[in-house]
C-alpha cells in the first residue's frame, strides 16, 4: 500500500468515526405524542369536570393518561437508545408527571381543589418543565411555551373566573397540543433523514 | 524523529470502530439498532461484537421485553479509553503523513 493509499484509509477512519458519533447523537427520542395525550387528557378532564363529575373525572382521566403512557413507552423503548441528553430530560418530565398527578389526584378526590390556586401550581410545574428542557435543549420555542405559562401562573394569581378557564385552555391547546403536534412532525423529518443516511 | 503509534487492531476494522463511535455516544444500544446504523448482516454484526466483548471494549446484557428477546450493548471504560488513544494515535499518524 502507498502512502498515498494509506493516508486516504486512515482519513477514511476518522471521517467514519465523525459519522457514526454524530449518528448516535441524531438519535431521538419520541415526546410530540406526550404532549397531544396530555393536552387532551386535560380538555377530558376539564370538560368532564363541567359536567358535574368532579370528583371521577380528574382522578380517571389522569389515571388513563398514565396508563396510555406507561405502554407506549415502553413499547418505544425497546429499539430506541438512550442517550445521557435524553435521560435527563426524561427525567425531567418523568418527576414533574409524578408531582402533577399526585397533586390533581388529590385534588380531585379530596374536592378542596381551588380554581385559582389548581391553575397556578400546574401552569408553575408546566413552566418549570418546559423552561428545563428548552435550556438544555436550547429551544426557543418550548422556552416561549414556559414563558406562556409562566404568564398563566401569574394570572391565575390576580385573574379570575371565565377568562381564568379560557386562558388555561388556550395555554393548553398551544403549548399542549400545537407544540406537540410541531414536535411529531420534527421527529418525523429527523427520522425520515436517518432513514435516508442510514 | 517521534515514533509514530501502532493502531489498535482490535478497533482498526472498519465496523468495529463503526460499533464503538455508535456506542460511545448512546447509554445502551439495542442489537437490532446497531444493525440498522451500520447496514450490516446479523452474523458478521454478533461476530464483531462478540470480538469487542472478547476485548472488553463492550457489555453485553440479554433480557426479556414483553416476552421479547432483546440484547443491548453498552462501551465500558476500557472502550472508551481505547477509542480515545485509538483517535490520537489516528492523528498522529495522518499529522505525520501530512508533515511528510
């Protein structure tokens, strides 16, 4: 072999490891779908509510979307790896799930739970993870849905009534549902890209 | 003259080194993940990695998953160390060839 040769094989070995790092690192994971079934689940919990059924519909809505979550995890994780970056910020989402549902949970069977007090702890708690994950993720748009319900905390604190509801639904259907409709797309394309390099 | 650094052999074929790029920056690597990332035949992916676990450069952990056999494959130290001097060594070598 020339030197030529040999130096074309050993640039061929650095530019396959470059690749293949930068491969493992591509890797996503799957959370668009997270956001649709909670925002949902909570226009079913709140629109059930208003129905009269306080004190089942929060504690089975919640109960069901942790179910429905719990199983497609699981199913997910069997193929895809777990990188340290998404560790982290599943367990971001994994401890303020916990805290929200023990918190709803409690709410909705003790009956004590307070319009104004109920929004502004869940739009805090909603905040804090998406603040978290936008400043590792460094994602402008998940840190405009934080600051949409940092705002919502705010008002739930001063605001009230009708307009209280209203805002909470809209904050829900754009950082809840819109946002994880926008993020099933970007999975979508990154995953299309893999397919393609791959 | 410095004397220019052996490659590690055990890390210089191509779909292993191809295998432990992957690895290094993932937790853990499901089997079939590798195979799909690298394009590469069941036997020839087990028999690499098989050799990289011979040389302890990866884990091995076989379990079940909803009734499922799945293996994943995790770097230890030991492969994190060798791929480390494994691309110094390369850029000695190619500072080397270029300085030549």
């Amino acid at each position: 072999m020339t030197a030529s040769n040999e130096e074309l094989e050993l640039k061929d070995r650095l530019r396959l490891i470059e690749t293949m790092i930068a491969e493992g690192r591509r890797t996503t994971i799957s959370y668009g779908w997270t956001f649709v079934l909670w925002g949902v689940a909570y226009y079913v919990a709140i629109l059930w509510a208003g129905l009269g059924h306080d004190y089942i519909a929060w504690p089975v809505t919640m109960t069901a979307a942790v179910v429905i979550t719990v199983v497609i995890i699981a199913r997910k994780r069997c193929t895809r790896p777990a990188t340290t970056t998404s560790r982290a910020i599943g367990s971001i989402w994994y401890a303020m799930g916990t805290s929200l549902f023990i918190l709803l949970m409690s709410f909705g069977i003790s009956g004590r739970a307070d319009q104004h007090t109920s929004i502004a702890i869940v739009a805090a708690m909603l905040a804090t993870a998406n603040a978290t994950s936008s400043l590792i993720l460094k994602w402008k748009l998940q840190f405009a849905c934080a600051l949409v319900w940092w705002a919502l905390t705010v008002y739930a604190c001063f605001g009230g009534g009708k307009m209280l509801t209203i805002a909470f639904l809209a904050a829900l259907f754009f950082c809840q549902i819109v946002f994880g409709i926008y993020g099933m797309i970007r999975e979508a394309r990154a995953r299309h890209q893999g397919d393609n390099h791959a | 003259m410095p004397e220019l650094p052996e490659l590690n052999p055990v890390i210089h074929g191509k779909l292993r080194l191809a295998l432990l790029s992957l690895l290094v920056g993932v937790e853990e690597a499901e089997f079939t993940w590798l195979r799909s990332k690298t394009g590469s035949t069941d036997g020839n992916l087990g028999a690499q990695l098989a050799n990289l676990e011979e040389a302890g450069y990866v884990s091995v952990e076989k379990k079940f998953v909803q009734r499922k056999p799945q293996t994943l494959y995790r770097m230890t130290e030991a492969g994190r160390q060798a791929l480390t001097e494994y691309v110094q060594a390369l850029k000695q070598l190619l500072g080397g060839a270029i300085g030549a």
